[in-house]
C-alpha cells in the first residue's frame, strides 16, 4: 500500500470533511390538526397516525 510522502495540512483534511455535519431533521404538518410533527411519527397532539388513532388522547 502506498503511503504519502508528506504530511497534508490541516486545511486540507478540513476542506475533505466539510458535508459530514448535522443537518436539521424533517418536519411535516398533521393533516388532522395542523401542528407540526415528525415525519412518520404518531402526532404528538391529536395521537393519530395515517388517519387512524393510535394513542388515545383524553381531553380533561
């Protein structure tokens, strides 16, 4: 295997790893009750998912 014959600066290795950063995950709109949710996730509001109930919310 060959190995390089001089260091690589800084820079360098830098500029290689610029798009391994985070991005910011989805977000979707229920279409029961208009909040924002994440995608293919039970809506945290209304507990529905694919316009079934999933989780039962009581409303006291």
């Amino acid at each position: 295997m060959a190995n390089p014959k001089r260091r690589h600066s800084k820079t360098r290795g830098r500029k290689r790893r610029t798009g391994t950063g985070l991005s910011k995950p989805g977000r979707t709109v229920c279409p029961r009750c208009d909040t924002v949710k994440e995608p293919h996730r039970v809506c945290p509001t209304c507990g529905y998912y694919a316009n079934r109930e999933v989780i039962s919310m009581d409303k006291a």
